[in-house]
C-alpha cells in the first residue's frame, strides 16, 4: 500500500521563487510521506480560494512575496481560516525568523534553500498534521 499524496500550496509572486522552493522540497520529501503535488500560486486572492476550499495540506508561503508577504498572509490564514493547513514560511534573512513567529508559521526556511534542510522541514510539519509532536 502506498502513502497518499500530499498537496503543497506554494505561493510567491514570482514563478522562480516557486521553482526554488518546490525543487528544494521535491516530489518526495520523506520515505513514510509519500510523494507531493504542488499547487502553484502567485497572488493573495488564487491563494486564499484554495487554502478556503482545502485544496492544500501544507502551504509554503514566500515571506518577500509582493505586495503582500507570506508571513501576513500566514497570520492572516491562520487567524481566518477554521481548518487552516500547517504553514511554512521562506524568509531571506536569518534575522527574520522572529517575524515567522509573529506570523504563526508552523516552520521557517531561509534562502537560499538547502535541499536537505527543506525536505526534512516540511517532512517534519507535515508528520505533526498526522500526530502531535511531543518532545521531552
């Protein structure tokens, strides 16, 4: 029996962004996960429909995003939406992890994206939708 796929909105504004993120993640982030399909978004509005209707399990929010970035967007969703999917957020800066807070993202990423760190991020997320995490 196969692991079911799992949706993973990506949102940026920039269709290059979107491809270094989901090139990063790849189509199978962990062997228990199954593979991915990727739902590509570049504005607020395709975003908000889709996270609305369900249509994503895990989205990956470009923090520089314009004219909204990811991370208002993730506090906005996470404030708005009853059954909001976990949320990571990609930032530029590692001083900016702070604001991934305020964001309430569930993980951040910071460019330039590691293919090792990204995968085992969102790994590691989507495995707390399943189960809670619990450390000691």
């Amino acid at each position: 029996m196969s692991a079911p796929t799992t949706t993973v909105l990506v949102f940026s504004h920039r269709p290059e962004v979107r491809e270094s993120i989901m090139t990063a993640v790849g189509r199978r982030p962990a062997p228990d996960l199954g593979r991915v399909s990727y739902l590509e978004v570049g504005t607020i509005a395709d975003l908000l429909v889709e996270v609305d209707a369900g249509n994503a399990d895990l989205a990956i929010l470009d923090g520089e995003a314009q004219p909204t970035g990811g991370m208002g967007v993730s506090r906005q969703i996470k404030n708005e939406i009853t059954d909001c999917p976990p949320v990571v957020v990609t930032v530029r800066r590692k001083d900016d992890r702070w604001l991934a807070t305020w964001s309430q993202a569930d993980a951040v990423l910071v460019h330039p994206l590691d293919p090792l760190a990204a995968a085992e991020t969102v790994a590691e997320v989507l495995r707390g939708q399943r189960a809670p995490v619990v450390q000691g």
